[in-house]
C-alpha cells in the first residue's frame, strides 16, 4: 500500500519526512535506517539536526557510492553523510555504514555490504530519492529489476542530473555501487522522497501505473508499507 503526504514546498517536505523518521527512531531507538544522499534530503537532515534528537543508537546504511572516489573527496557520499548526517547528527563511528568506493574488488565489496546489512538485523526504515528517470539507489531502468547490492554502470541522463555536484558531466564517476531492488524491498518501511517539477513524470509511474524495470521506482508498489512525500511540485496538481 502507498500512503501519499503532500508537502506544500522543499521545506515542508524536509519537516514531513523529518518527523516520520523521528517518530521511527522513538518506537525503536536502534533503529536500523537506510539513508539517501543528493539535493532532496538534505532538507531532512537540516530538519533533525535542528530538532537534535538523541540517535546514539541508531545505526545508519547508505543506499550507494561511486566508485573510485575515496570517502576524503568532498564529491564522494561517504563526505557528504560526514558533512551533513553522522556529525551533525552524531552517529557513532562504529554505526555508519557505506559502500567502500575504493575497493579493489567490487564484487567482493558487494557481498561484505549485503552480509554486513543482514548481520544488523535488516533495514527498519529505508529513505529513498528519486531520479528524474525512475531510479531508487543506483538503480537504473534496464531490461529486468536487479537483485542485491551490485555495481552498476551509471546512465547518461543520471550522469547528467548529477554533474552539478560536479564539474561536467564527464567528471561524474562511470559507475556506482548500490543497493540493489531486493536490498531495498526487504527494508521494513520505506519512505520515498519527491521534489521539484523534474520527478514528476517519475512520480506518476507509481501513482496510477504498473511495476516495469523501465521505471525502477514502480517496483514499490509490490512492498506492504511505503511512505511518499512529495511536494507540490513533484505532484504537478495531482493530489
Ligand atoms: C542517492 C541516490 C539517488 C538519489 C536520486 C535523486 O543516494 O540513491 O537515487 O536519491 O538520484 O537525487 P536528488 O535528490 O539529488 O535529486
């Protein structure tokens, strides 16, 4: 089932989604939570680290990294959670997790990250973004849905989305480690986040269409509890 919250604006969004997770981590304070990076839930995070709740116990896991940035490089997702998660929000050390993005072997990497997630007891609440091709993680649209924690090759269009985070779309990393579709659909809850005008057409596959790998996101419409928060825009006057 899909619960729909309309938000009026990004900041409305950011206090929204704050608060489910807020309210996730007082029903359990070790709550495992599944973290998204990029523009739309830096919101969110500016939110908690406002409200400073007590999340000492609270262990995090992200969705996915680039490959061959090391977690120094101000572009990579490990610096970005430094920046704005696990110091803002003071996740212990031994509590933050995230794909290494300059591990020798990747494949290896993968496996580590799936038994290191399942070790934790799986994911309570998965924070997912979503790319203005349908994406969730990594996952890009492709022929069939792809299972657990892999490296992908990255899209012209995300590379695109992404490049201003960077220089030029050229200097977005090729490829990515993420959490794959069944990664995602084992997290207990989850908690889809949607702004601006761009994610629209995205938005709409899971709000009236059928579950295709052409728009991974629809694969949410298969999992028992999921949340989307979407702003007015990202809806389009749709709800
Ligand atoms: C980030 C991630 C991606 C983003 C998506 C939207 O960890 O997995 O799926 O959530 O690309 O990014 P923004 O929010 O920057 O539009």
């Amino acid at each position: 089932m899909v619960e729909i919250i309309r938000a009026e604006n990004y900041e409305e969004l950011g206090q929204i989604a704050g608060e489910q997770i807020l309210r996730q981590v007082e029903e359990k304070r070790d709550s495992v939570l599944g973290l998204a990076t990029g523009g739309t839930p830096r919101g969110i995070y500016r939110y908690l680290a406002e409200k400073k709740p007590d999340l000492s116990r609270v262990r995090t896991v992200n969705l996915d990294e680039y490959l061959g940035l090391s977690g120094g490089d101000p572009r990579s997702y490990h610096y970005y959670m430094k920046e704005y998660v696990w110091e803002p929000l003071e996740i212990g050390r031994e509590n933050r997790l995230i794909p290494d993005g300059l591990c020798q072997d990747a494949e290896e990497e993968c496996r580590r990250y799936e038994e290191q997630i399942r070790a934790l007891g799986g994911i309570d609440l998965q924070l997912l973004g979503l790319g203005e091709n349908g994406h969730i993680g990594f996952n890009e649209p492709g022929p069939a849905f792809v299972c657990d924690t892999h490296k992908v090759c990255l899209s012209p269009e995300t590379r695109a989305a992404n490049s201003r985070f960077f220089g030029s779309p050229e200097e977005v990393p090729r490829y990515a480690l993420t959490m794959g579709i069944r990664t995602i659909m084992r997290a207990r809850r989850i908690l889809l986040v949607v702004s601006g005008g761009k994610k629209a057409k995205a938005l709409q596959a899971i709000m009236g269409g059928g579950v295709t790998p052409q728009i991974p996101v629809t694969i949410l419409l298969l999992h028992p509890r999921v949340t989307v928060a979407a702003d007015a825009a990202a809806l389009g006057g749709k709800f």
